[in-house]
C-alpha cells in the first residue's frame, strides 16, 4: 500500500511536468526523451544491481510495457482529443479497476474480499465526482463515439498491463526468484519503447511527407523538464508501480493509482497557482478516504 501510494504522488508530479515539457519542446521531443531517460535510468540500475533483461518473468514484464506503456498509452493519446481530458482520465482509471480484477481473478485466481471491493469502489466514486463532466463544468472539445473506443483501449491495456505484471512476479516466485521494482519497469518500459517508437517514426514519415520541416530545435534548458518529467514518472513512479504490484492485486492497486487526478491538485496550485474547485476537492476527500479504508482493510 505504500507503494502504491508513492505511485500516486510521483505519477502526478509527473503529470505536472509532462504538461510543461510538452508546451517547451513539443508532443514527439517530451514523450521520446521521457522515455529515453528512463531506459537509461533503469537499465544502468538494472545491469549493474539486479537482474538486467533475465529473470523467469522477463518475457511477460515486455508484453506486460507493450500492453500498458505502449499500446494503452497510445489508445490514452487518442481519446484525450475527443474525449477530453476529464472524461478521458475517467474512463482509463475507473474502468482499468473492474477490467483488472475479472482478468486476474479467471487467470490467476486472485479473489478480494467484499471490503476491498467496497472501498475500492468508493474511491472510484470520489475519482467520479471530481471528474465526471456536468452542464455547468462540460468537456471542452466536442465529443465524438469514437473517443469512447479509444478510451476503453487504454482503460484495457492499465488494467491488463497490471495484471500481466502480477503473472511475470508469480513466475519469478515459482523460479524461486526475486526481482526488484526498477528491473521490472526496465523490462517493462522495453516492451512500451517498441510501440511508442515505431509510432512516432510513422508520425515522423507523415508529417515529411505532408508538409515543409518542422521549428528548429528549442534551447537545451528548456529539455530539463523531460528529465524532471522522466525521473518522476517512468523512472521513479512505474518502479513504486511495479513494487506495489509486486505483493499486492491489481484490483487493490489500480484504485489507489487512479486518485493520481486528485492528487495532482495540491501540487497544481503550489507550482502553478491553479486553484482546485470545491466539486474536486470533494470528490478527493472520499476518494481519499476510501483509500484509508482500503489500506486498513
């Protein structure tokens, strides 16, 4: 549970961050480089301190990046314009839960009690008030069937990402092996960096294609914030992922991750000065309080 409170704190200073080094170099720059610094990171850790690309869940920690960090991140990208971002994170949170824990339970067998499931659940609620558009706080782009597709995709590969990551630890166990937290998101984060690169090559062959180059490179201080973007995220914040996951279910886990939104706020009005709103600040006391109830039960 510690972990996975970490996870929430590092994810949302990440997501800070993100914002930030995306506006100073660029969508293609920050989301590269974000993950760049982590497989340099990572794997200096990995091959010098843990088990580097072995270890018995090897194999199932790469599907594991591809399902999460590439293919989920990838479908998040896509429903964030036709969503929006309030629905969009709604949809990936909340519905990455339930999805996560069907899947673990006919796969790995895992069960959680009713009072995991009914705290979990009020956090989802507290996520949900907080988040869920209404007349008067209505998503700001125009909402389009599709975006519902693309949400659903990334809602399905956290969730499945999570619980592939629960497999890979049961067959490091069964191996009689032990793999520490940033071996796992080394691994993991290689699995994501296949997609996510053959991606944005593909972007990059259309955008050439299409039209005349793109700005010449910005100043190298303003790429700082896809180091601190870096370091809090991938690096720091999917190893605290990876440890909750671990010891703990993904239904357990994934609920505590997702009040990352509500999280984000303290931290958005001490960097930004972006005041919360009295509806998020009261769906981020019952979310959090359903995580002190999860945590005691």
């Amino acid at each position: 549970m510690v972990a996975a409170c970490l996870t929430t704190v590092f994810f949302s200073l990440s997501v800070i961050f993100a914002n930030r080094s995306i506006r100073e170099v660029g969508l293609v720059r920050a989301n590269l480089g974000r993950l760049l610094v982590a497989l340099i990171c990572l794997g200096a850790y990995a091959h010098w301190f843990g088990r580097g690309l072995g270890g018995a869940g090897r194999d199932w920690f790469l599907l594991s990046g591809l399902i999460g960090m590439g293919a989920g991140d990838l479908a998040s990208f896509y429903a964030l314009p036709l969503l929006g971002s309030r629905l969009a994170v709604l949809m990936a949170q909340c519905l990455a839960v339930p999805i996560a824990i069907v899947a673990e339970r006919l796969w790995l067998g895992t069960r959680l009690s009713a009072a995991q499931l009914l705290w979990g659940s009020v956090i989802l609620a507290g996520v949900g008030v907080a988040l869920m558009p209404t007349p008067k706080h209505p998503p700001r782009v125009r909402v389009r069937p599709v975006g519902f597709l693309w949400g659903f995709l990334s809602a399905a590969g956290q969730g499945l990402g999570a619980v592939v990551s629960r497999r890979a630890y049961e067959a490091a166990a069964h191996a009689g092996e032990t793999i520490d937290g940033m071996t796992a998101a080394y691994q993991r984060t290689l699995g994501g960096l296949v997609i996510t690169v053959a991606y944005f090559i593909l972007l990059g062959l259309l955008q050439a294609r299409r039209g005349p180059p793109g700005p010449s490179a910005p100043p190298l201080r303003n790429h700082l914030w896809i180091l601190a973007n870096s370091l809090c995220g991938a690096v720091i914040g999917v190893s605290c992922y990876q440890w909750a996951l671990a010891t703990t279910p993904s239904g357990i886990v994934l609920p505590i991750v997702a009040i990352t939104p509500l999280v984000i706020l303290p931290f958005s009005y001490l960097i930004e000065g972006e005041r919360p709103s009295r509806r998020s600040l009261a769906g981020g006391a019952i979310a959090v309080a359903g995580a002190v109830a999860l945590s005691l039960a």
